[in-house]
C-alpha cells in the first residue's frame, strides 16, 4: 500500500550532481503545473541518496528522505539559486558497503553494492507515479537504468558544462558564463595594473564550451579546452603578442578544468573517485600559469612576465540564476508536465535549434556531448571560431 494519496497520481522530483542556478525554478514550475494537474508533488532530498535511505515502513522516520512540496514553499524557493531539495552524488548502483544505509548492511556485503530493486521498491512503496530527475549526465544515467527498470521517467538536463547529450541547452550554463565573464571583466583592472598574464581556470571536465563561450564573448584572448591539447610554448607565443597588443600590457587566457598540455593527460588532485568513477580534476591551471612565467622571457625580450592565476570554481555556480535559466527552467518544468499529462514517459525534454522539444532518455548514454573542433575551435589561434554563424542555435556550439 502507497505512502501517499493522490487525486491523480504522485510526481517525485530530484535534483542531483551539482548545483546550478535553475534548479530551483525548475523544482517551482514542475510542481505549480503538477499541482493544477492534480498530482500529488514529493520532492526527494539528496538526489539518489533520499530515495536509497528511505525506510519501507510506515512508521519509519523519512523526513530526510522525501518531503511534500507546495506551492508555497517552491514560490519561495524558486526565485533563489542552488536546490532546496540539497543534492548528492550518489549512486545506487555502486555503494560502497560502508556509505549503504543501516538498515540495508546486513543484505548487502559485497565492497560496492547495487541497491537498485531497494530504489525501485521504495518508488512504489511511496507510490510514485512519475519521476522527474534534473541533473547531469550522471545523474542521468542512472535515471536511465530506472527507466529500463520500469520506472516512469520523464529528465531535466541540467549542468553548468552543457555537456548532456540530445539538448542544446541545460539549466545553469547561461549563468555560467554571464558569471565567467563578470567576474574575468572584473580581474582585468589587476591585469592591467600589473601588466600580467591572467591564466583562469573554469569548470569543464571533458567538454570545453564554459571556456569557448566567454570567450568567444570577448572575456579572454584565448582558451584551452579538453577537447584539443595544447602547446604551452605555443600559448605562452599567443598570451605574449596579445599582451603586447594591449595598451594596458595584459592578456587572458580561460583553461577548462579537464585540459591537457601536449602529451599529457588530465591533472587529477588526488587518486580517490566518486560514485560515478570520476576522479576530482584540480590544478591545471596552476601548472599552465607557472610554466608561461617559465617561458616569459623568451618572447618578452628576455624579461619575465609574472600571472595571475585565479580559479574561479565555484563563483561561476552561486547566486540567483539570469534570466535564460530562470526563463528556460520553467519551460523544461512544464514540458516535463505536458508529456506526463499524455502518459508519456522515458524521455529527456530538450532545447534543439531554438525549439523545445523531447527525445527519447536513452540518448543520455548512447551518445557523448563536447565541442566540434573542426568546426568551432581554431586549433591554431587557441580560440573559437568567428566564422559561419548562420543559422546555428543562440549558443552556436550545438555540440
């Protein structure tokens, strides 16, 4: 028998991955549509994490796993960035024994365990009808599993890398990049009053566009991106002639967390992983910033140049969302509800060519998203391409 009555049915939400701005408007339109629908609305904390918690028992605490949203509270919520409903990265399909909840550690003993029919069992205990998880592709992906598990899903593309497959566009990159910019604009008084390189590093493991975009915007002289590898003798040749072609003697460059120098692989912090696999990425940029000061002299007349080296991390996720993510939140919101209101389910809602639509969620895992080199990336200039724009969608990098 289900936990929760409904009219209609019940829609359960999650947000997981990241946080981005957009999350929350997202969370408010879902949930204001579901709720005229008829839908019951439960948001489920944590991301997988919640619903892997849950206690199949009536009388069991689960106000840290799932809670009922209304349209009070997501109101309110749905004006700020970051998610209420908080966010994880977890995995159910690989938990290691000692992150499984209490009462699951008798049953499953393996070193990494899949308590994937635990997750399908408490969707039905809670009698979830639809799911709508919004994250990445991660996150994602395992929405996927469920899905071939007979859950009915209907996804949210969500990440600030605007890295999912099938969509143009996903919730937080917008505001990414109008903050990559602000704050690269606001670094430039320090560049020019010192007369120094800017080496910034931004977010994006195996795709490039939140360095390709600002720059492409005018925020940088030149990005690196983990698409294509780099040549710093070459880099440091570009930053030295757009330095000198500045009258105020400075010049930026924007490297994407997951860029590689030239024979090199992807510079890790340490050698621990999350539950996806992904080892935490940290520190390219200070190994490019230390070898152009190296290499300064020898196309600056012999003199070295200093860098400022500035992650901007997490700066380019916080706040209130712009308003691309708060106006493209509420559409994926209420397309998510107008598939569900026909019955229809296993889809991912997308932006494609300036158009919403949907596609079918496999997509998530058949296919991967990163910049067309050859088409958008000039490998010699270290920059975007300026050429052929006509007719590409608002963001040009359809990946």
């Amino acid at each position: 028998m289900s936990q929760i009555k409904s009219k209609r049915g019940v829609i359960a939400i999650l947000t997981g991955g990241g946080d981005v701005p957009g999350l929350n408007p997202a969370i408010r339109a879902t949930t204001i549509r579901a709720i005229d629908e008829g839908y019951t609305v439960i948001g489920l904390l944590r991301g997988w994490a919640g619903i892997s918690n849950l206690i199949r028992d009536s009388k069991a605490d689960n106000s840290e796993c799932y809670q009922i949203l209304t349209e009070e509270e997501v109101n309110k919520a749905g004006r700020t960035g970051g998610t209420f409903l908080h966010t994880s990265r977890t995995n159910p399909s690989r938990i290691k024994k000692e992150d499984l909840p209490d009462h699951l550690k008798e049953k499953y003993t393996e070193p990494v365990n899949d308590i994937t029919q635990e997750v399908v069992k408490n969707l039905k205990f809670l009698g979830v009808d639809y799911l709508i998880p919004i994250g990445g592709d991660d996150t994602l992906s395992y929405a996927v599993r469920l899905y071939q598990e007979g859950v009915k899903i209907v996804a949210i593309p969500k990440t600030m890398d605007n890295d999912v497959p099938g969509t143009d566009y996903c919730l937080g990159f917008s505001t990414c990049v109008t903050r990559t910019i602000s704050l690269t604009n606001n670094l430039r008084t320090i560049g020019g009053s010192h007369e120094r390189f800017m080496v910034l590093e931004v977010f994006g493991r195996y795709a490039g566009f939140t360095a390709m975009l600002p720059t492409l915007a005018g925020a940088a002289n030149r990005c690196v991106i983990p698409e294509y590898k780099f040549n710093i003798e070459h880099l440091t040749e570009l930053l030295s002639e757009d330095r000198r072609n500045n009258p105020s003697k400075y010049s930026i460059v924007l490297v994407s967390e997951g860029a590689m120098f030239e024979g090199g692989e992807m510079v890790f912090k340490d050698k621990t992983t999350d539950a996806f696999g992904h080892a935490k990425l940290g520190g390219i940029g200070d190994l490019v910033s230390a070898k152009i000061v190296e290499l300064s002299p020898k196309y600056n007349r012999g003199k070295k140049v200093d860098v400022i080296n500035q992650k901007l991390g997490y700066f380019v996720r916080a706040g209130d969302p712009d308003a691309i993510d708060s106006i493209v939140a509420t559409a994926y919101g209420n397309l998510a509800l107008d598939l569900i209101t026909k019955g229809i389910h296993g889809r991912l809602v997308v932006l494609k060519n300036g158009r919403y639509d949907n596609v079918p969620i496999e997509v998530i895992v058949e296919t991967k998203k990163v910049v067309d080199v050859e088409k958008h990336y000039n490998k010699e200039r270290y920059r975007p391409n300026y050429q052929s724009i006509e007719m590409k969608p608002m963001f040009i990098m359809e990946g």
